[in-house]
C-alpha cells in the first residue's frame, strides 16, 4: 500500500496505528518511509520511525526510513527495489508513506497495488488536489483525523470529494475510487 498526503494529515500516526493492527493479527509488516532531504546539507532527519514507536518495537514490524536524495516523487529512486526485498523477506503487508508534500508525489501509484491518499478535514480549499495529478492517481481517498470537533468538516470535505471524483477519468476498468 502506498500512503501520501499532506503534513499533518497523520500518515505516520494511521500507520502506526494500521500496522499494530495488522501485526496482532499475525501479519509481518513492513514500512518504507520516505523522508525529504535538505537541498542545502543534502541531510534528513529521517524521524518517522521515531512518531511509530510501538510499531518500531514490535517483532513482526520492520521500519525503514529513508531520504529522497534529491529523487522527485516522493519516493527514493530504490523503492520499488525495497519493496520487492521485503516480500521476499516475508512481509506480507509493505506500507510506503511517501514524502507527502504536494500534487507530485505520487510516483508510488505505480508501484503498489493500491494508493491512498490521507487528507485532514479542515486543510483550507479542500478541492486544490482536483486539479489533476495526486488525486487521480488516490484508488482510495481517506480523510483522516475526522473526530470532536471536525466530524462535521470531514462529512463535507468527504461529500464535496465523492462529487469531485465522479468528474475524473477511471484508471481502472474494477475498482472504482472510494472516499
């Protein structure tokens, strides 16, 4: 499964979140994620491991960090290469967060078998991401922290996406895109 989205949307927290979930019940989880590298130091803080701690500590989880070294995308110019060494490392379940930063980054579409895209529910002009690119490439589009206070912005942001996304063309000729 390949995750993107916007900073903040909680890639890092439903994948924690996710992958325990999965591991209690007996699957090998592995997380490829993807970070931004400094264009100045060409450095990464590589912390997304850090945000997933349970995962990280459990023994049917492996979690890989890894900088984008100036690779546009949002993914490393190896991912695909992890990907297939996890499964044959066992893992039956490999999660991709991806950079997450824009209509671009979504070079991981074509490397899983199905792309998600978290979005918060209270993110300003919630219809930006319908201007083609990432939102055409979303096999399924998840708005993610939709609880207290937001229930009902992420009722409307959900209901103005399944209107938007009647208006894109099918990538598919089985699955239909769902919010």
């Amino acid at each position: 499964l390949g995750l993107s989205g916007p900073p903040g949307a909680g890639k890092s927290t439903f994948i924690e979140c996710f992958g325990k979930m999965l591991t209690e019940r007996n699957h090998k989880v592995s997380v490829l994620a993807v970070d931004p590298s400094s264009s100045t130091s060409g450095g990464s803080l590589l912390g997304d491991k850090t945000r997933m701690t349970e995962l990280s500590r459990d023994m049917n989880a492996y979690i890989r960090p890894s900088p984008t070294s100036g690779t546009l995308g949002g993914v490393t110019r190896t991912t695909n290469e992890a990907i297939l060494l996890c499964e044959g490392g066992g893992y039956d379940v490999v999660l991709v967060e991806t950079v997450g930063v824009g209509q671009s980054e979504f070079a991981v579409a074509d490397m899983v078998d199905m792309f998600i895209l978290l979005l918060p529910p209270a993110g300003g002009d919630e219809l930006q991401g319908i201007k083609r690119g990432i939102i055409e490439m979303a096999d399924l589009v998840a708005i993610n922290k939709a609880d207290g206070d937001l229930v009902v912005p992420a009722r409307r942001i959900q209901a103005e996406y399944i209107s938007a996304m009647k208006l894109l063309r099918k990538h598919s000729k089985v699955w239909r895109p769902k919010v």
